[in-house]
C-alpha cells in the first residue's frame, strides 16, 4: 500500500532531522512502519538532487546545495545595492517573513564591515541547505572587539564582549545608534563573531555546528556568521517588540538581558564582590528595564546582592532591574539586600 502525500513527506522530513543531527537515518524505521528499502530509495533521491552527501565510510550529511563566495575591495561599497546583486536571487521560494529577516540581518552586518571595520577586503559566502540560510561576512580589518575595546576604554575583549551583548554598544555615536548587533543576534536562529580567537555567540546552541568552518581558525579581522531557519515564523517586529517601548507612537530600544553567568566567563569574577555588580551594570543607564537572567548560577553573595538591588535602585529609581531563572538560595540573597536599611 503506498503512502499518502502528506506522510511521505513527513518521513523523508524526519530522515534529514535525523542526518541534520548526525544520526542514522535508518533510525525512522522506529517511528514508521516502512522498509529498509524505502529509506534506501529516499536517501537516493536525496543525493540525486544534492540535498545530502555520503563520505567514504558511508556517513551522510546536509548538503549547502548552495555555496557562493563573493569577494570585494572595501572602497564606496553600498550594502544595499550588493544585497541587490548577489542575494536577491535566493528570495523567490522563501516566505515573507524570512526575506525581511534575510534582507535586514545582511545589510546591518555588512554595513558594520564597510564602515567600521577599517578593513580593505570583505569576503560574502551565502550557502543555503534543506533547513538553513547560512552567511557569513568576513573582513581583514582591526577587529570588532579590539575596536570597541579601543574606542571605549575598556580594559580588555572580554569585557569588550560582555558590554556588546548589552546593545547599544558604537564606536561611531554619531552614524549608528549600537542597535545593530543586538538586534540581528536576535531575529537570527543562531548568531556568531569571531575575530582573533575570541567568540560572540547568540541564538540556540543546536545550530552552532553549521559554524565549524570558521570557528577553529584564527580569524584576523571579523567575521561574522548567522543561520537562519528557513521554517521559522519569528517575525522582526515582534523581536523589537520584546525590547522596545511605544512612546508616543516610536519604538524605543531601551530593554536588555544581561546573562550573569557569562560575566563570570568572560570578566573573571566570582559572584560574590561589589566590584563585578558594578562592571555588570556598567552602561545601563541607556535603558529603562534590564532583565538578569541567573540561570546556571548556584549562588551570589551578599555584596553582589546588595550592590544591584539595593545600591543600584537607590541611585537609579527610573531603572527597574528585573531577576529571571533565580533559584531559592538566590532569591534569598536578593530578597534580604532589598529589605536592608541604612
């Protein structure tokens, strides 16, 4: 008895999920009732029309059945008229919603490359498999984390890092608003920089392995790589809706996360001093609402505790600081620096 459309295209669906995670594809004869054979036969296919390949030791895996690289001199660039000429063509099949994200995440990231990059070269790869839209944008310039260091004082890239995941982090106050990164690393599935061995990672963790190519190199410069999942329905919109405000009609960027455990990774404090509450807190002044996340830390002590939540809101009132992911030990230490009276 053959299969109905529908079901057909559900199997053959799940067996790239499958290759997708480096799994059998044989596995879906534990969700299916078909044959070895007919995995078989979908398999042919897929290599027939290059959506997957086969190695040597008969390993399959997604195929980017679309890999253009495309290699330009740094001088009077305009993002949007490369856009125009290079990735418009791969708009006809994708949804709406997937064109806007498309179209907005590449011409942020490469307007960064022309104007802030002080790089002569800028090397485009567009790649695109069953799943994803994969780019990215690589420059010989100063690189983005030396250049931020540079610009703003601080004391290294780590610290560098940790302050552009904030957003609203420029080194031309002037031109650009410092929205860029932040808002791309969120509209995109997954989200990375790398320049001189040092990583901005965003988005979820199960794509990242779609960066392998750029992630093991030392990359003089900056590149910058996203995902995009061709299936989403993540709309740009509701992405600034999350972090702006209406004010009389405009939409005003002024809502941020800070994860905390990644202050520890990328600051080197433990939580327990004054002195990394403070430099977590640095630059919010630029923001109405900050949203701490404390997943993945056990404990904070009590300096830290009072430092934010009650120092913090004294001399700050208009900044409502906001604890997510807190367990009993921590809500413990917030609860008691916010009742302490001096």
């Amino acid at each position: 008895m053959s299969l109905k459309k529908e079901i057909r295209e559900e199997i053959k669906e799940k067996i790239l999920r499958l290759i997708q995670k480096k799994e059998s594809p044989y596995l879906v004869l534990n969700y299916y009732k078909i044959s070895r054979q007919t995995v078989y036969k979908y398999l042919k296919d897929f290599m027939t029309n290059k959506i997957i390949i086969k190695n040597s030791k008969n390993e399959y895996f997604i195929n980017y059945y679309i890999h253009d690289v495309i290699k330009l001199k740094n001088k009077n660039l305009q993002e949007d008229l490369i856009y125009r000429d290079y990735i418009r063509k791969y708009e006809k099949d994708k949804k709406d919603n997937i064109v806007r994200i498309l179209s907005y995440t590449f011409s942020e990231i490469l307007n960064n490359a022309i104007e802030h990059s002080e790089g002569k070269n800028i090397i485009i790869t567009y790649a695109e498999n069953f799943f994803n839209i994969y780019i990215s944008i690589l420059d010989d310039g100063v690189g983005i984390f030396k250049k931020i260091q540079r610009d703003h004082n601080l004391k290294n890239e780590n610290e560098a890092i940790f302050e552009l995941k904030k957003g609203k982090m420029t080194s031309d106050s002037e031109h650009h608003s410092g929205e860029g990164i932040f808002f791309t690393s969120k509209v995109v599935d997954a989200f990375l920089i790398e320049s001189y061995n040092k990583q901005f990672k965003a988005g979820n963790e199960l794509f990242f392995y779609s960066f392998e190519q750029i992630s093991d190199i030392n990359i003089e410069g900056t590149a910058v790589a996203f995902l995009i999942d061709k299936n989403t329905d993540r709309k740009i919109k509701d992405v600034f809706d999350a972090y702006t405000t209406d004010d009389d009609g405009i939409g005003i960027f002024n809502k941020t996360e800070i994860t905390v455990h990644l202050a520890q990774e990328y600051l080197d404090f433990p939580m327990v001093s004054r002195s990394l509450a403070r430099r977590i807190l640095s630059n919010i002044d630029k923001f109405k609402v900050v949203f701490l996340d404390f997943e993945n830390i056990e404990t904070i002590g009590q300096g830290f505790a009072d430092e934010i939540f009650r120092v913090f809101k004294n001399k700050h009132p208009e900044i409502s600081v906001i604890p997510l992911n807190t367990n009993e030990e921590i809500d413990f230490m917030i609860k008691r620096a916010m009742n302490t009276k001096f």
